[in-house]
C-alpha cells in the first residue's frame, strides 16, 4: 500500500532539490485516520495532480513514517500547530 500525497509547486520544488526533508499534514481526525496505525511501502509525491504518465511531477521514496511535531509555518498561519511530519527517506 503507498501513501500518495499532492503537493503544491513550491514543496514539490523543494523537496525535489533536497532542501525539504519532512512533509507537514495537521494533526486532524482526517489525517489520523490515514496515518496513524497504518504501514505503508511508499510515499509517493506529486506536483499537484499530474496525469497518470507524467513522470516529471511524481517523485517516489521508501516510507518511513510521521513524528508530531509543533511547528510554526506561513502555510499554516501566524500560530503553532501540531503536524504530522511524514519523513522523506532518500536512499
């Protein structure tokens, strides 16, 4: 089973160039529901919603699982939130 998530460009970008190694859901019921206590094989990343062949807008690694963590972040707002930090695992 993988977990697919659609990025933004701008994430996508910079997760893409290395300078990104964590990708942040907040810590809602939604996103309990798909993490917590579930096992995936991959992560697979997308630059927004590409078509099935698309290559160029997809990027795939190893799943390796989420931390909680309170961070600060201008997509969320000016307040701490608690995230899930799902790890990006580069091989």
């Amino acid at each position: 089973m993988n977990l697919q998530l659609a990025l933004n460009s701008q994430y996508f970008d910079e997760i893409k160039s290395g300078d990104k190694v964590e990708e942040y859901r907040l810590c809602t019921d939604y996103w309990k529901k798909r993490l917590v206590g579930r096992n995936y094989d991959y992560l697979i990343l997308t630059k927004g919603y590409p078509k099935k062949n698309d290559v160029s807008r997809k990027m795939h690694f190893q799943y390796d699982g989420y931390e909680i963590k309170e961070i600060t972040h201008p997509h969320f707002g000016a307040f701490s939130v608690l995230v899930y930090a799902i790890k990006i695992l580069r091989g």
